[in-house]
C-alpha cells in the first residue's frame, strides 16, 4: 500500500510540473488580440489546442475536445493538459490544475498577448504530433464563454488547423464587436512556427 501512495504522490507532481520543452525544439508562438485591452480580472484568456489525429472536430469554446491549453488570469500564464474525460465544460479546472507558464507575455499596450509553446509539450502519444488545432477562448470569472475564434461564443467551428510539417505563419482573423465586452472581444492574431 506504501508504494500506491508514493506513486499518487509522483503523478501529482508531474501533474503540477511546468511544461518539460522549455524553449528547445519547434515552438509555436502565439498572438491573440482583442478589441479593448488584456485584463487581470474578470475573466481569462485562453489559447486551446486539440491534439488528435483521429478528431475532425477541434478546441469548442466550453472546453469540450481541449486537449492543452495557455491561459492569462489575474496578470499570470498558466499551462494546463486536459486528462480524457467524459464531463467537461470548465471541470479540468477543478481536476487538474494548471502549472505556471514562463513562456508569455502581455504586450505593453494591452491590446494582445504572446506565448511560445514547445510542440513536445503538446504530445499525447510516443510521437510528436503533426497537426494541431487552436482556438482563442475567453470567458467571465464563472467560466462562461464570452468569445471565440468565428462568428461569437457559439461557433463550434472557428478553430484553425496548424500542419506542424508544413504551415509556418498563420495570420487569425476574427469578427470584431461579436462580444459584449470589447477587452474579451477576440479580433485575431498570428500562429508562428519556429526552432529557436
């Protein structure tokens, strides 16, 4: 029974571990504006990604097919996987929590926000993956969707598919005024893929 308790203890940690890649290999750097300016309070900022070669469906704005995720809340980066459930909208928050994330920036007129994700730290299986799905959340401090990429909080099919084998500049335009409140109105952005 002592060894059932250490191994909890260790996935635990790595549940809570920050992202392994560092700033090492491909990279996905990451741009998302908005219509007003980034807040620290009253609501987050999400960058979602859906990993699967199998899913034709990507990142919905309830969280339904997330796979990993960056999110800004309260002036912080934070990176988050999505363990495989049945139950989502939101509920990862409370089943894992996310580690803090070093790799984001804010820009210095708040009109947008920066991350740079190793594509190792996106893998769910032995290999990397080479397709990724990406989306731009954001929601009210009760989880609830305020934007999304497409035509407001609803549109199930705004997200934007990246080939990792090919695709190296994304330009991300999204319908400005679609949200009540123009600092949690998404207007687009840019998905890079580097090697630093």
């Amino acid at each position: 029974m002592r060894w059932f308790g250490m191994l909890v203890v260790a996935a635990l940690i790595a549940a809570a571990t920050p992202p392994a890649g560092g700033q090492s290999g491909q990279q996905l750097v990451i741009t998302m504006t908005v219509a007003g300016t980034i807040q620290d309070r009253g609501g987050t900022y999400y960058i979602a990604f859906t990993v699967s070669d199998s899913l034709l469906a990507g990142p919905q704005p309830d969280s339904t097919y997330w796979t990993h995720y960056v999110a800004y809340r309260e002036g912080r980066f934070f990176f988050g996987v999505v363990p495989p459930t049945t139950v989502q909208p939101f509920g990862f928050v409370a089943i894992r929590p996310p580690a803090p994330f070093l790799f984001g920036t804010v820009f210095p007129d708040r009109r947008g926000l920066r991350v740079s994700v190793p594509v190792a730290d996106l893998r769910i299986g032995p290999a990397l993956p080479t397709r990724v799905m990406v989306n731009f959340v954001t929601v009210d401090e009760s989880n609830r969707p305020i934007d999304a990429l497409g035509p407001g909080a609803s549109d199930r099919l705004g997200f934007v598919t990246i080939d990792l084998r090919r695709d190296q500049f994304l330009p991300v335009r999204d319908p400005v005024g679609d949200a009540r409140d123009p600092n949690f109105d998404v207007t687009g952005g840019e998905i890079q893929i580097t090697t630093p």
